[in-house]
C-alpha cells in the first residue's frame, strides 16, 4: 500500500486513494485526475492541488 500525499489528506480517504491508485497502475494517469474523474474531489479542489504544487 502507498502512502497518502499529505495534500490530499483534507480531501480524500484512504480508501479512495487506494481505488485510484489500483486504477492508475492500469490507467498510467495522474491520480489527481483519477481521484476527481471518479468524483472523489472537486474541480475545485484539484484546482488547489495542482497549484499547491505549482502547476
């Protein structure tokens, strides 16, 4: 199991984050996409993350 990003700790759970990286090992995406496609972040909230992260 890989450890939760502490910026994605206020918005998502564990169990959320595991889904998302069981589909991101098929998928090759960025798992900030994958958590907002499957609903469990906003647009808002990957908004936040992608520019905490300087994006």
């Amino acid at each position: 199991m890989l450890t939760m990003p502490t910026s994605l700790v206020p918005f998502v759970t564990p169990k959320e984050w595991n889904l998302a990286k069981r589909i991101q090992q098929r998928e090759q995406g960025d798992v900030r996409l994958i958590l907002w496609r499957l609903g469990f972040i906003s647009i808002y909230q990957l908004a936040e993350l992608l520019e905490r992260e300087g994006f």
